[in-house]
RNA sequence: GCCGGGAUGGUGGAAUGGGUAGACACACGGGACUUAAAAUCCCGCGGGCCUCGGCCUGUGCCGGUUCAAGUCCGGCUCCCGGCACCA
C-alpha cells in the first residue's frame, strides 16, 4: 500500500521543523558570499492577499536557490506598520490603532508561516515600534541640521469636513475620499525633505542600475523631469526690481509679447495694486488658489487669466510687454513666471488669442516662413531664428546655447537647469505615524529634541473620533511640554512622519535589526548591504523606490551607510488577475489565500502562482489550473511511494551510460533539465518554463517501462532522475521536496543538499534530428550522428525521398545549414 | 498629448543570438478501469482540404529585408501601464 500525499501533515510537521532549527537564521560570520534577498514588506492590513502570496513565493524561490547554491542568504521580514487604515479603523471599530495593528502582524505573520516562506524571523521588525522609529527621530535631526529637513508654509489638501490634510490620493474629483465634503487648497506650515538637492545624483544614479528593469528607470527618470534652459529677468516697468522667469525656449525670447504669473506669485497682487483692476485681480488669484491641484492641473481646464495693469521690458526687443496673472501658471516649477511667446506654445497661443495678444513668430521652419495671421496653432519644433537682432538666422540649438552665454554677459539671466521633482512633503496630521521630534518655544523658536531624550514616543490614551484635526493636536499631555533649551513652557510638533520615511531605511536596519546604541551597525551594514534583489510590485516604481534611493544617499552622507544604491537588481512582479480584473474586494473577486491553504496547501499555492505566468508579467487566476498544479504534485508523491522499495534496493547514479534506448534518453533529459531549471532561475527568473521543464522530467521518468526499472541500471538512472527532480522541486515546494527526500532515505535536510550540476557530455545525443527545408518550407526530418559533418548532413538530406520529390529534378541553386539543426535546400 | 509595454490555439503561456510555431499546463472530446461516480491511466486536440500517405494555410493589419521572420526594418490598428497645462 502506498500512503497518500497528506499535505496538511507534512507542510506543519516541515514548518515546525524550520522554526525548531532555526534553519534560516543567518549572520555575518560566514565564510560563503553574502546575498541578501529582499521582497518588499507589508502593510499589517489584516490578512495576507495573493499579491503578497505571488511576490513573496518568488522571493523564497530565489533565496532558497541561492542558498542550496552556497550563498549566506539574508532574507528578512517585518512590518510596514504605521499608516491610516490603522487609524480608520480605531475610528470605526473602536479599536486602538497599536492593538489593531499587533493583532493583524500576529495573524499575518501565521500566514506566512504557513507558506513556508524562509524568512530570518530573528530579524523581524515592525516599524511602529518606538525601537524603529526613535532612530528614524534621530535621522530627522541629523537632517535637519544638514538642512536637509526644513519646514515652509505649503498648499494643501485640506478637508472642510474632516479639518484635516488630505494626501493627492485622498481627493476624489475635488471631493474628500471619506466625507465627500468639498476639499480647498490652504496655506499650512509643513515638514520637507529636500530631496530636491540630490535631484541630479539620482538622476544620474540611474545610468548605472543595469539590474533595474528599463521602465522603472524611464520613470525616474521622468519624475525628475531634468530641462535645461535659462532664468531670464525682465526689469518691471515704473518700479524697482525684475521678473524671473525659466524657459527651455530662450531661442523664442524675440517672440516673448507678454508674462504669465502663477496666482501664487509673490508680486501677483502688489502689481496690480493702485489700478482699476485690483479688485478683479484679487479675486482671481484667489478663486485660483482655493482649487484642488488635481483639479487645476487637468489639461482640458480653460485657460484663463487677468491682467495685472502692469508692464515688464522685454530686454532682447526693449518692448514694454503686459505681465497677465494665468490659470496654467504653477508656482511650484521654475520661478512662477513664465516669458509667453504665442507663437511657438500652445497654451500661450491660446491664450493669445483669446485676450486679443500679438502673436509674433520668431523661428520658421527649415524652408518656409510663417506668418502669425495664417497661424492655427502654435509651431513648437525647433527651426531658424527670425526677427531675433544679431540671433537671426541661427538654428534653435545653437542659439540657445548663445542666448544663455549673452545672458550671462550682460547680466540678464544665466543659462540653468531645472527639475521637476519637488521636496518630499513628510508631514501628516494624523497619529498614527513617527512623530517629528521638535517643540516650539515663545522665546527660543523651534527647537530640537535633543538626542538623549529621544524617543518622542506616541502616546497611548487618545480619543479617536475621526473629527478635529490631529488626535495629537489635541492631546495637552502630549503637545505640552518644557524648551529643552530654556526650560520654559514649549508646545511640541504634533505632526508626523509620513509612512514613507519608515520604509526607506528598513532594508539597512535588517542587517542589525537589535543594535540599541546606533541606529545601525556600520560594521554590519557593510557586511549585507545593497540588497542584492529586490522583488515587488510595480506601483513602486517612482515613490518607495525613488525615497529608498534619496534616504540612502543621505544615510551614506551622514556616514551611516557605505552605499548609494540602496536596491542592485530589481525585479517587479505583476497583478494578479481574476475575471478581468485585479483581485478586490468590490470586484467581489477575491481568493483567500487561507482557504488555498486548507484545500490544497501551501506548495499547491506556491506552485501554482510560479508556474501559471512569468513573474513581470500579470498572473490569471484560474481554480482549474490550482487543481492541475495539485494533481502534479500528487503524480510525484505517487511515483516516489510506488517506487520506494524498489529505488532502496541501489544506488543513484546518473554518471553511467545505460543500455537501452528510453534510458539514454532519460539520461539526456535529467542533465537537460539540470541546465534549463538552473539557466532559467539564474538568468532571468522565468520559474514558469522552469517547472515546465520538470514537469518534462517527470513525464519521462513516470513513462519508463517496468522492465527498465528491474533493470540494475535502470533502477540506478531512475533513483538518480526521482533524487534529481525532488532537489529542483525544494526552492519551489520545499514542504513535499523535504518530505520526499527524507522517505528516499537521506537524512541531511535538503535545504543544505547542494544544487545539482550537470554533465555537459551527457547532453550530447548519439543521433542527431535536423529538419531539412526546401525554400525555407518544412519538407522533412532527418537523423544523423551526432558527430556528422557538413557534407555527410547534406548528402543525407538531399537523399530524403520526401525531399527529394520536392526537389523533382529542378536545379539547387544553394544550399544553408545551421549546424546541428537544419539544412535550408534553395532551388529556382 | 508625451513616455513605456503588449497583441501567438477554446484558455494561461512556450519558442533565450532570425532556423521544426504552439513546449508545459488548463479546458474540451473519445477510450480504459468501476455496478456507478470520483480519482487514476491511455488517445486526440490551430484552421481548411484529403485518395489517410499527405497537401495548403496560420503568431493583430499592410508592406519590406532574408535561403529562412512570432522574432529584424517601415507604416498602421487595438489593448494595458505611467506621467500629464512642467514653460
């Protein structure tokens, strides 16, 4: 009798096993290389989904694969652990937000045991614990003494029904997500990240992550948004000073007729002051500025404007040119003015037209000559400079590069070079996040928490009504406190961190994760960092990966790390799909990881998420396909009980050549499928073909002949082939590999079996098949030895009667051979 | 609008430096075992024609390069993702 393949049984008695030995714990002491494998970490929500399933199956297939290949593995675990829905849900169920978040860790962390993920849970961490986040406080005020962290007054989201600050995310058509009431935009103080001062080491930090898959760069990339371009000042008409303004365009400088402000700008309203419009400029730039910027940066919003009743001298032209405040203007990006010239931009051109302003073209195209009245439409390409003084005639590229060097000379701007990235706003209203450890004094002004007092930690006793603003804001026994400097009465900053700061370090606090002097260990993050893959999902690729690369930066500057880049190779997964559409709870779509679990097992699932699509790509959820990955893990449990006995009786051996036929054959393929599943995890992750090709394996080896297997040899060659698949099989189902291994008889854990190698002469077939084609048509199929030259390959093919008949006498004009493969037989 | 990525059987997907298109699996059809069902095993499975040995055709569409194109080049169509009034 054979005993059934009981997965419940087997995946439990394994994961107590690991846990009991300790088998993934990892440190520095070591004399194999380091790898440290990282997947991303995940947010407590409650329970794990399938996409956490899907990323973190690959990332164990890989750290298992590394460590059966000889690598120290560093592959970690933790909790992304502050964040909103903790506090959602403290309004809503009357549950305290650290109470919530510890219950959903404990579950969390159940689940993920129970897929037999080999994580070093020694290195657990949670990012709400006052032991992450006081070294986080300690970060802030390293920064903010490097300048690094500042705060300004800033436009906000602002929620008139919640009296809060709401993320971009969190504004739905100009609505709160929550309350649905009206969101403004309001001046409020708030913390920044100058991540703006490393805008260019990022950008060019790009050019050397070859490991990062190309549209993640791309997208950096644009998110930094690098032009370059000139600053140019047009001297204010009847009054002192001047308005910059940026352009990449100062080719166009000729055509510049009129300026544009954003209502933001600082002499918006001091330039219409004394004027008969002051009161119409007013209240545009104020009915501008109370729209939501998700809302004003919508490109089929009207282009509007007023203007200030004031001039500006166009220096090139020495023109007296009206300065318009605009709708389109952003404050945020250049200097909040913009030199508008009609004729070769869109948005000034309609802008133009639409208040009745000169529309004058300065560059014509290669071999034609426009003229404003026939214009439609603004001409942006580059072209030859007209009716621009000693610039005429010059190429645009080269006379903006003359432009900017006649700026410089006469001190009228400079040539310059802008971004498009913004400092990094950190600050949130809300409590459940780091706090930001600094008090206001009425006599000393903002002040540090100096270090040896920290943590600032969040305190426990908090009302959470979702009404008010902040908790914190009105907590008097949090916010009142005495000026480290003074000792006088103090009121503490109660805004937060933004969950973004936790989780861009965590990777680095992973290599000391109970280092309680430092926030980290040089010594050991030298040891395990960069992070040499790292797995996620793509909805990461500008934010989380972008301020993981900044802060890394920073902690290198600051000395606490050796590194740049945080993150080597990177490899992003896809969604996983059901019906069409992304796993959710509205699509009603949803497949619980646990009843997966229940029903067929971890390695089922792990099985079946790895083989249905390669990894970058979205993934099909399919219940069928879950059963097909199942039933094959039962046809190999099946052929090992079956064989069992019989396998006992010899050794392995897969190094002699067998004598018959279907032996050889099984030799060949064993050796094939070393190379496939090894080349396929080593060079680009593709774990689908990868188990396809044991699948292959196992088809050979269940179709051997009985008679085969009685056979000393035979029995020899399917022992070695059965042994081989179990060993593959472990980075992908490691529950059933281990199981298999160790009724085979071994009693080394397979997690310490090195990965198998393969014969390269055992790949070499006696016969060779090469397919013959006539005219680049299939015509027939022709075995040869393997060892047949050019000639004899070609005399064969040209003797295929089927090949033959094609040929029907008519002249071969050539004849082409890929070796080893085909003969290509070219007739008239 | 700009920047990426993609389109291959009924389905998910293979084909890695142009060289047998459809590996592996799912679904489906037929058969074996069974009193029956489930499970398991065997056979078939792009389309069309067929004298059953084959023949023609086929990787979103149109054209090109090549002895040979899913793969390279030019021009489209549609789908997905990101950014989006960035001066």
């Amino acid at each position: 009798m054979t005993e059934k393949y009981e997965f419940w049984n087997i995946e439990e008695r394994w994961q107590g096993e690991w846990e009991r030995l300790e088998s993934f714990r990892v440190d520095e002491a070591s004399d194999l290389p380091k790898y440290y494998l990282l997947e991303m970490f995940p947010y407590p929500s409650g329970r794990i989904h399938m996409g956490h399933v899907r990323n973190y199956s690959i990332g164990d297939v890989i750290a298992r694969y590394k460590r059966m290949r000889g690598f120290n593995v560093l592959h970690p675990m933790g909790w992304d652990a502050f964040g909103l829905p903790a506090e959602n849900a403290a309004i809503a169920n009357k549950v305290h937000p650290a109470r919530w978040t510890v219950e959903n860790i404990d579950y969390m962390r159940a689940q993920l045991k129970q897929m037999g993920f080999s994580y070093d849970w020694a290195r657990e961490l949670a990012t709400s614990d006052a032991s992450y986040y006081r070294w986080e406080q300690v970060f802030f005020l390293e920064m903010l003494k490097r300048g690094l962290a500042y705060k300004r007054n800033s436009a906000v989201n602002w929620c008139t029904g919640c009296e809060t600050v709401l993320a971009n995310e969190q504004v739905v058509d100009g609505r709160c997500w929550r309350c649905e009431q009206e969101v403004l935009m309001r001046e409020l103080p708030q913390w920044f990240f100058r991540i703006t001062a490393y805008a260019e080491d990022l950008l060019a930090g790009c050019d050397d992550l070859h490991g990062w898959p190309d549209k993640v760069l791309t997208m950096q990339r644009n998110w930094i948004g690098k032009s370059i371009g000139a600053e140019i000042r047009f001297p204010l008409v009847g009054r002192e000073g001047d308005l910059a303004v940026f352009t990449t365009r100062q080719d166009t400088v000729y055509g510049a007729t009129f300026v544009s402000l954003a209502a933001e700008h600082p002499l918006a309203l001091e330039l219409s002051e004394g004027t008969p419009q002051h009161g119409a400029v007013r209240e545009f730039a104020q009915r501008v500025k109370r729209i939501s910027h998700s809302r004003r940066g919508d490109v089929e919003t009207e282009k509007e404007g007023i203007f200030t009743g004031s001039f500006c001298l166009n220096p090139f032209t020495g023109e007296n040119i009206p300065i318009y405040l605009a709708n389109f203007v952003l404050m945020e990006y250049g200097t909040g003015a913009v030199m508008a010239v009609p004729a070769h931009d869109q948005r000034d051109f309609e802008f133009a037209r639409k208040y009745g302003l000169p529309v004058r073209p300065v560059i014509h195209p290669r071999g034609a000559t426009l003229a404003a009245e026939d214009m439609t439409e603004a001409y942006v390409a580059d072209g030859v400079m007209a009716d621009s003084g000693d610039f005429s005639g010059l190429s645009s590229e080269e006379g903006r590069s003359r432009i900017a060097a006649f700026l410089e000379e006469r001190d009228w701007g400079k040539g310059t070079v802008r971004y498009r990235l913004r400092d990094w706003g950190i600050s949130r209203q809300r409590y459940w996040g780091a706090p930001i450890p600094v008090v206001y004094c009425d006599r000393c002004g903002m002040v540090p928490v100096p270090v040896d007092e920290l943590p600032v930690r969040l305190p426990t006793n908090v009302e959470f009504t979702g009404a008010g603003g902040s908790p914190l804001a009105n907590l008097p026994e949090f916010y009142e406190t005495e000026c480290p400097t003074c000792r006088g009465p103090a009121r503490r900053e109660t805004d937060t961190m933004d969950t973004f700061v936790e989780s861009s370090w965590y990777f680095a606090r992973y290599a000391c994760p109970d280092e309680d002097r430092q926030p980290l260990d040089r010594k050991r993050t030298d040891y395990w960092m960069a992070v040499d893959q790292y797995v996620g999902g793509v909805e990461h690729a500008v934010l989380h990966l972008l301020y993981a690369r900044f802060y890394t930066r920073v902690l290198r500057d600051m000395g606490w790390l050796s590194v740049a880049e945080p993150f080597t190779n990177l490899l992003t997964q896809g969604m996983v799909i059901k019906d069409g559409a992304k796993m959710s709870k509205s699509k009603m779509n949803v497949v619980d990881p646990d009843d997966l679990i229940r029903r067929y097992g971890a390695d089922t699932a792990r099985l079946f998420t790895l083989f249905a699509a390669p990894p970058e790509k979205d993934l099909d959820w399919s219940d069928q396909g879950v059963e097909g990955a199942h039933r094959f893990l039962n046809r190999v449990w099946r052929f090992a009980m079956r064989h069992r006995e019989r396998l006992a009786e010899v050794a392995a051996d897969s190094g002699r050549i067998p004598s018959s036929g279907a032996l050889k054959e099984l030799r060949r393929r064993l050796h094939w499928t070393i190379k496939k599943v090894t080349d396929d995890i080593e060079q680009r992750f593709h774990f689908n073909t990868a188990i396809a090709a044991i699948m292959e394996l196992h088809n050979t080896l269940g179709s051997m002949s009985p008679e085969d297997l009685r056979q000393e040899d035979g029995a020899a060659l399917a022992k070695a082939a059965l042994e081989t698949e179990i060993v593959l099989l472990a980075p992908f189902v490691p529950h059933i590999a281990s199981e298999l291994w160790q009724r085979l008889g071994h009693t080394e854990a397979l997690a310490d079996v090195g990965w198998p190698e393969y014969s390269e002469a055992a790949l070499v077939e006696e016969s060779r098949l090469i397919v013959v084609q006539v005219n680049g048509k299939l015509r027939g199929k022709i075995s040869v030895p393997a060892d047949a030259d050019a000639e004899r390959i070609e005399t064969a093919a040209l003797a295929d009667a089927r090949v033959a008949a094609f040929i029907d006498g008519r002249d071969v004009r050539r004849v082409v051979q890929v070796p080893g493969r085909l003969v290509n037989i070219v007739i008239e």
